[in-house]
C-alpha cells in the first residue's frame, strides 16, 4: 500500500475562472481607460475638454454637478448617438412642408445692404482655404453646413453659453429654410471684441464672423446669442423678450415717466467710458441715475431688479459700451425712451439702422455728465419730439423680427458662399450637430429658452436683399 503524497496537484478546473476573471477585469480596466480618454478628447458645445480663448480669457469651466462616469456616458450619447434617423427623418419632413411655401417679392430692409460692404474685401481675391486656416488662429470654433447638414469644429470655450445658442441659431436658420441655405465654411469667434484689423492684414484680409465689427476691423457683424436667448442672466429668446419691454414701456405715459436717464450695467469690464459714466449719478446736477449691476446677488433674488421690462419708465435711457461692444442696445432702444447712446465704436449688423436725431440721441463722451443733462434738458422743453425719438427707436426694435434675423443670416451666408474659392467639406476632426444634440446636452432652463426658440419651415421666401 502506497504512502499518499503530501501535495495532490491543482485541478485545471479551479484555474480557469481565475484566468477568466482576470482577464475579464483587466479588459474592463482597459475598456474603462480607453473610453476615458476617448471622452477626454471629445469637445462640446457646452465647453467639455475646451480651454478659454486666449485673446479674451475668463475661468474655466467646470462640470462638477454630475458624476465622472455620468459626464462620460452624456458626453458619448448627446454628441455621437443623437443625430441620427430621427434627424435624417426630420428634415425630409421640413423639405416635404416647404415645398408648398410661395414666393415673396417683399424688399429687405435698408440696412442689409451692409452684407456687400462687410464682403467687399473679398470680391476681387475670393475666399480660398488658406485664408480660412490663418482665420482659424482667431476662431472659437469653425460652422461647416454641407448638404443641409451642420458641422462644428470646436477650438476653444466661448463664456456661458453663447456657443451652445449661436449654435442653435444656424441650426434653426437650416429648419426655417430647408434646403435653400447654400453649403459654406465659416470661422467664428464668440468674443465681444474684433480682432482682424484692417492695417495689420491688409495683405490679406481674414473671414472672422463675430457679433460686431468696426470701421477699423474686417470682422463680419453676425446676430448675437441673446436673440435665441442668455439663460445666465434670465433674458428670454427675442420674440419672447421684446413684446415683454413693450408692455412694460406702455405701463406709464411719457409725461408720467421719471423725467431722467437711466442706465443699469456692470462697469467693471475694463470700460473708461462706464466709469466716467458713474460721475454722472446725480439727477439734481445731471438729470442722471446710474445704477451698478450686481448679477451674483441678482441671481440670487431671482433676477427680480433687473427684469427689463421693468426699466421703460424714464423718459431716457443710456447705452454705453462696456469691455468692447455690448448686447444690450437692442434692449435700451426698445423701451421707447430716449435711447441716449454714448458715440459708439463698435457696430452689430442692425445698428446701421440707426439714424442720430432720428431714432437715437449721440451723446459725446467728451464732457459726458454736461451732454447728458443736455440732452435730458432738451427732451423735457420739447416732450413730443423726444417721445417721437424714443418711440422711432422702439419701432425699429419692433421691426427687426426673428423673420428679419433668419434673412440676415441668410443672406449674409448666401453671399459669402459666393465668395468661396473652394467646395466645402466637414473637416476631419469636426463632429455633425442637430437639435436633438443640442438640446441633449442643455440644462433645464437652456433647453426652455432653446425650445421657445424653436421655428417650422417658413411659407415664404427670404425678403429680396438690396444691391450694393
């Protein structure tokens, strides 16, 4: 009889679920850090994985109100699963709703005839892909529309969420006109202040799409964010926000209204005309109340101070510019006050609209208090002519409709298109957008605005643009 020994061998059979289960767990470990880095590199509309224009630098943005592995599985989800069928399916209905619309013969108004102006630099030379990539050093973020379809390529975090809703803006220009926005390659920057100067590129002008422009820059002037809304400081979409101003205008008569002017902002943006604009704060001395705006605490109180609608009760109302241009002069021209706006450097593309004396009182920034009681003094010794100025600047507000904007920006894109020297095509590193990525990756309170800010097809054709 043989002794037993003292060490039986290991069964396989206990071996191969330990393999397994550290196979399993390093391909796990391995899928978990590929999609980690994978979603690293993914950028949004929202900021993720963006740093902030170095040209104009604000903090940067953080996303800590949702866990690590929630961020990850949104970030895959809103920018690589949401535009599909269901947006293939979408804008094969659009087309097929707008086959019936009719044409118009209805003319553009006047001041659309600066979209020739802001392109004239290009007319003789074109727009070819070298101008774009020397454009791109000053871009946030490139708007590749090809085939009906929008492309982003994002460079860099615009502030809050100005990229997210101008953004939009294309994409509901695209729902409004299925099928006749021509395919272009635009560079856009989301800043306030323009940065293609006319004497440093004169050589070669760069195509820079942004919110305003100057007679010193070959910036091209584009509808700012806030006409599709600005969730951070509670200001409706456009065509919710202005017949809000107009009421609350209408609230008091103007011989009622506190016989002043009135201005309420934030001067602590690096702006000297602000500043100096404090001094005036006095309405014994300079017919003046100039007010601070504090958005933290505003905020806070539910933005209840600063409710716009509730600013139209003085007879004048000042627009200053801050750090550069600001996009509060359509809101101070709607009031039906006296717009006093102080000599303005920087222009949008609606306020070559303005008429001095007309529609808006010029105020000079030199001896600013003197001028401002001047024009307050002259206001109340003639109240109808000052009510006929204020009440032609809310006018002009009114007349610039979201069906206005679309045909700016549709006309400006037409006629860039034109210019173009080269068939555009998404680039390789830009990702597809939709209105279902969008709103996927939007807040409660974005996603309100943006939906508000929804359009159909429209039933008819863009206004007729005037020549140049």
């Amino acid at each position: 009889m043989g002794i037993p020994s003292k060490h039986t061998p290991r069964k396989l059979s206990y071996l191969f679920p330990c393999v397994l289960g550290l196979s399993l767990f390093s391909f796990t470990a391995i899928l978990l850090y590929k999609v980690d880095e994978f979603v690293s590199r993914t950028k949004t509309v929202v900021g993720h994985n963006l740093k902030p224009t170095p040209w104009h630098l604000f903090p940067p943005k953080t996303f800590t109100e949702e866990t690590r592995h929630a961020r990850a599985y949104k970030i895959i989800h809103c920018t690589y699963l949401t535009c599909g069928y269901n947006s293939k399916d979408a804008a094969a209905q659009e087309r097929r709703r707008s086959s019936s619309s009719s044409e118009t013969t209805q003319n553009c108004p006047e001041f659309f005839r600066a979209i020739h102006r802001d392109l004239e630099p290009w007319v003789r030379t074109r727009i070819s892909e070298a101008h774009l990539a020397e454009a791109q050093k000053y871009a946030a973020f490139r708007i590749m529309i090809v085939g009906g379809k929008l492309y982003v390529d994002l460079y860099y975090a615009c502030v809050q969420s100005r990229a997210m809703f101008t953004i939009w803006g294309f994409l509901q220009l695209l729902r409004k006109y299925p099928g006749m926005v021509p395919d272009v390659d635009i560079m856009f920057d989301c800043m306030d202040k323009p940065t293609i100067s006319r004497k440093e590129h004169q050589s070669m002008p760069l195509p820079l799409f942004r919110y305003c422009t100057t007679k010193e820059h070959f910036d091209i002037p584009f509808p700012d964010w806030s006409f599709w809304g600005w969730p951070e400081i509670n200001i409706r979409p456009w065509q919710e926000e202005f017949p809000d101003i107009k009421r609350g205008s209408q609230t008091v008569d103007w011989k009622s209204k506190v016989p002043w002017a009135y201005w309420r902002g934030n001067p602590d943006v690096a702006s000297p005309i602000r500043l100096e604009l404090l001094k005036c704060n006095n309405s014994g001395e300079w017919g003046a109340q100039i007010m601070r705006q504090d958005w933290v605490e505003e905020a806070k109180s539910g933005f209840q101070q600063s409710k716009l609608s509730n600013q139209c009760n003085y007879r004048y109302k000042i627009y200053a510019e801050g750090y550069a241009w600001s996009v509060s002069l359509k809101y101070v021209l709607s009031c039906g006050s006296v717009a006093l706006i102080i000599s303005p450097r920087y222009e949008d593309f609606f306020s070559r609209g303005l008429i001095p004396q007309q529609n808006f009182w010029l105020i000079d920034p030199i001896n600013l208090c003197p001028n401002i009681k001047h024009a307050v003094d002259w206001g109340n010794e003639h109240p109808s002519e000052a009510e006929a100025i204020g009440k032609r600047g809310q006018e002009l507000m009114e007349s610039l409709s979201m069906d206005e904007v679309y045909d700016y920006m549709f006309h400006l894109i037409s006629e860039y298109s034109k210019l173009l020297h080269f068939k555009p095509k998404p680039s390789s590193t830009a990702m597809q957008v939709c209105v279902e990525s969008v709103l996927c990756f939007a807040d409660q309170k974005q996603a309100i605005f943006l939906n508000q800010s929804s359009v159909f097809p429209s039933q008819t054709s863009p206004c007729t643009l005037p020549p140049a």
